[in-house]
C-alpha cells in the first residue's frame, strides 16, 4: 500500500463536499447515489490494447472516506480517501493505494514490491500530485 496526505485550510465539510462532487461527476450520478455505484468505460492498455476498467464504490461513509475499486481483467486497484478535522479550519485528506492481481502472483508481488520504499517514488508523486490538485481546487474556491 502507498499514501500521501495533505492538509488543507477548509472545514472538514467543505472539503468533502468538494471530493463527493468529484466522485459523483465521476460516476455520472448524485451525490447520495454514490454508494454502490459503478461503472464501465473502455480505455486501452500500456501497450495499446482496448480494456475495460469496472469501477465501484466499495465503501462510503459522509464525512469520513470514500473507497473506489478498479478492475480490469485480474488488476485490482482499491484508491480510499479519508477526510480527518484537524481543527475548524484544517482538513487532512489522506489517499492511500492498494493493488493486487487475484490470478497472478507474480503481479500481486509486483504491486507489493512497487508499495517498498524504495520503489514507490513514482507511485507517491503520483498521490502527491492528485492532493496537491484537490488542495488548490479546494482552497481556490471562495478566496
């Protein structure tokens, strides 16, 4: 598992409020028909192929987090968002990374070794630069 974090100057509301419009224009729906939700779109592979990616929302609390797995074929990708108050004015927004391949060991070691602290540089500034983002949209808005 990768994370990155952030702190960013709103209320805890306004900063999920912010990340539940996001989700929501995501998955084409509103807001309080997020839980449950997924949806398909055809993309194409690193090597150019066509995919198709499932997504659902596999856990949502208000306030708190919201979870989305990603399949394609065997890739399982799990990316949560948890919103903490760290005072009235001060929200940390985790996102943390999961993934695992349920066919292929070798693919579920390769996600693991990506997850090492030496190899996920990439994979966290990847994390940082979504927060980084969210943050500016967020703290943007009504400045």
């Amino acid at each position: 598992m990768v994370s990155s974090e952030k702190l960013i100057s709103r209320n805890v509301h306004t900063v999920w409020r912010q990340i539940e419009a996001e989700f929501a224009k995501a998955f084409k729906c509103k807001v309080d028909e997020l839980p449950g939700r997924e949806i398909r779109h055809k993309t194409r592979s690193y090597v150019g192929n066509p995919i198709e990616v499932v997504q659902k929302v596999i856990d949502y609390v208000p306030e708190t987090t919201i979870a989305i797995r990603s399949e394609n074929n065997s890739d399982i990708v799990v990316s949560r968002y948890t919103v903490t108050e760290v005072d009235e004015t001060i929200t940390k927004v985790e996102l943390e990374l999961e993934g695992k391949n349920d066919k292929s060991v070798l693919r579920s070691w390769n996600y693991w070794l990506m997850s090492l602290p030496v190899l996920r540089s990439g994979t966290k500034k990847r994390l940082d630069l979504q927060l980084n983002q969210l943050k500016s949209v967020i703290e943007s808005e009504g400045a």
